[in-house]
C-alpha cells in the first residue's frame, strides 16, 4: 500500500463521517468467502496502453533435476541487456547499480531460483509501503472520509477459509519486500488457473523505475496463523503450504509503468497487475494445487452499486508483522484523485503496508468476486482505496490469459 498524507486527499466535502467507530461485521461476505476457497487441504505438490504491458516475456524454469536452467530466449534476453546469466542466477540479481534495472514491459524477467524463498528470508521481507512529505492533492468528486473499520484476523487454517490469498515476494533495490495477492480464474483454460492478482506497485516501481526481481506468490501463508515465536520450528508445509509459484510472466497497466509513484501518483487508478506463476516444483495448476481461484468482475460498478465490500490481505507494517491474514469490510465510497481519472473506491480499514495488492471482494449472485485491490492508504491507515476493473483491466486480463495461460 502506497501511503499519502491523510490531508492531501481531503476536499471540502470528505470530512469523516460522524458518529462513533464502527466494525462491519463481514456476515455473509465472509462465510461465501470461506465456501468458495474451501480447498483440498494439503500441498501437492479502450483502455489503451493494457496491451502493451501485457507483453512481459517467459521467465526461467526448473528442468526438474534440481537446477536452474535458463531458457534459451530469456538467456538472450538478459544478455541483451547486458546481464551474464551464470552471474544472475548466482547472486548478480542483486546488483541494481551495474544491471540496468529493466523497465519497458517487454522487459520483464523472472529466472527462478529454487529455493531462495526460504521461511525466514519470507519472515524477514518488508512491507511494500512508503511513506511521503509531499502534498497529492485530490481534485474531481470525493465521498467523505470513511470511518476506520478495524482489520479482523481471518480464522485459520487459511486453506480451509481463505485458501486464494496469500502474499506475493519479490526483491527490491531497496531488498526483500511484500505483498499480498489472490489466486483468480482463468476463463480460456477452467479448471488449471496458473494467474494471480496483485497491485501494479508490486511488480513495477512505476515512473523512472522498472521491474522487481524474484517475484514470487505464496498462498496461505502461515497457515495456522502462527505467531513469530513459534515460526522458527513450524514445518515448511504450515509455512508455505501449497510451496511457492513463481511469477514467469508479469503484466501491469502501461499507465502505471509510466505514471505511478511512491503517492500512487497519475498510476493510482491503474495500480493493478496479473501474474502468471509456475511451481518451483510439480506439473498441477495453481488452481488445482489451492482448490480454488476467484472470478474477477469487469463491470466497474459505482461505489453506491457495490454494497459491502471485503479487503483481505497480510498487513506487515505496524502494529502488524505480516504474518497473519486479516480483512475488513465496508461500503465503499469513491475517491478521486483528478477529474482526469478514473474513480477509485475507498473503505475504511486500519491494514496497513504488505496487504497492497489485496483481493477486495463483493458477493455477486451468492458468488464471492475480485472487484478491486489495495492500492493506496493515509498514513494513519484509517482506510483504503483501490482501483475500479473496467475495460482496460479486463483487456490485460484477457491477454494474459490467452497469450500466456493454461501453461
């Protein structure tokens, strides 16, 4: 979660809603959440500018002996750019003054290396959240501020309530971060989703940044909830328990790439991204392996159509450490940035840094749907905003589907 200053979104009009604090009780929200993601238990194992970004090419697999090995056009692809790939695959990753940090859509990639999301190095990464001096002022039509709906811990085991979410790692230049994420369907290949969906802000660094390395996408993590204390003897399987994917394409909007900044900046309304993962280890699909993967809903309807929504993530800034999963649900009102784009949906939610990318969910025709993500928050983490899915959202969906899909 990109996090602003609470006063620089605020207009005349947005003053908090008065009365006491209220927590949402999640009801029906909850419970057709926890039906749709009942999985099986156990690990086996236009709007322009979407297309292009959309383009990421395929990143490295494992070959099955246990090696890394390099596919012939990604191998092509870092040494165009530069980068030995014995040296990448060795360590050279983490070198982001001498590599160029790739940045162009077409750029994107992803070389797995088996092993290095190791619990620890998960325990230890750091929110994706940074917070800001300077003024964003919001301009267009803002409902009032909502009231801060405290986050509620999702009952565990995740994979029997909540199997979809789970949290996306990767490496920065500024070292190990996360997110969070939800398993979703792939509507050309029903069955064997390999997709999950994430924030922009969590693959890309937006505007004069480019993509970050090692993506990779753990659901359920932490099954049981377990506290810090216990972690360091916990079993691999109550960690990660469905191991972890590793995104081999990535894509997120070309207005993101290009206008996104540590405020969420021009890219705010655009901050959404679709991964494509594979196992480190195993042939079946994401879908196959949690038991369940959620519909993403395009329609973009109003703030005042959407009823409650529910925001699931990992927050890891404090009083959180990210290891546990919590929600929030409220009826969204809209934020606006700037008349100039889209509208945003905002709840109130005291989540903070690492649930970015976030499903938020809505019950359509008794069926629980991804209808945005955590983009953006204040920096008191009184509440939440995410994107609205419309065309351009559904258009990167759609082609990452068809073009990379069913893999």
């Amino acid at each position: 979660m990109r996090s602003i200053r609470t006063r620089s979104i605020r207009t005349p009009s947005a003053s908090r809603r008065d009365g006491r604090r209220t927590v949402f009780v999640a009801g029906g929200l909850v419970a057709a959440l926890a039906l749709t993601a009942t999985a099986c238990g156990g690990s086996d194992g236009k709007d322009e500018g979407a297309g292009s970004a959309a383009t990421a090419s395929r990143a490295a697999g494992d070959g099955g002996d246990g090696k890394v090995h390099v596919p012939a056009d990604i191998a092509n692809k870092l040494k165009e750019h530069g980068i030995d790939v014995d040296r990448w695959k060795n360590g050279g990753w983490k070198n982001w003054d001498r590599d160029k940090w790739l940045s162009e859509a077409k750029d994107f990639v992803n070389p797995v290396i088996k092993g290095l999301w190791k619990p620890e190095r998960m325990k230890s990464a750091q929110e994706a959240d940074k917070t800001v001096t300077e003024d964003a002022p919001a301009e267009g039509v803002s409902d009032p501020e909502p009231r801060p709906v405290q986050a509620q811990a999702e009952k565990t085991p995740y994979h029997e309530n909540a199997a979809p979410v789970g949290k996306v790692f990767f490496d920065s230049p500024e070292g190990s971060m996360v997110c969070s994420g939800t398993v979703v369907k792939d509507v050309n290949h029903p069955g064997r989703s390999n997709l999950v969906w994430t924030a922009g802000h969590c693959v890309h660094a937006g505007r004069g940044g480019g993509w970050y390395r090692n993506i990779a996408f753990v659901p359920a993590y932490n099954d049981l909830g377990k506290p810090a204390s216990e972690l360091s003897d916990a079993d691999s399987t109550e960690v990660a328990p469905y191991g972890a994917w590793w995104a081999d394409w990535a894509s997120t909007s070309d207005q993101w790439i290009q206008g996104g900044s540590e405020t969420g900046g021009a890219g705010a309304a655009y901050d959404y991204a679709v991964l494509h993962v594979k196992p480190e280890s195993g042939a079946k699909s994401l879908e196959e392996t949690v038991g369940a993967a959620l519909d993403v809903d395009f329609s973009a309807p109003s703030a005042a159509e959407a009823a409650r929504m529910g925001a699931w993530g990992y927050p890891a800034a404090p009083p959180y450490n990210g290891l546990k999963m919590f929600r929030c649900v409220d009826r969204p009102g809209r934020l606006s940035l700037s008349p100039a784009l889209p509208t945003m949906y905002r709840i109130g939610c005291t989540m903070t840094g690492g649930s970015s990318g976030g499903g938020w969910f809505r019950v359509v025709g008794g069926r629980t749907e991804l209808v945005s993500n955590t983009s953006i928050g204040p920096s008191d983490h009184t509440w939440l905003a995410g994107p609205q899915l419309g065309r351009g959202a559904e258009a990167l969906y759609q082609n990452m589907s068809r073009t990379y899909g069913g893999r």
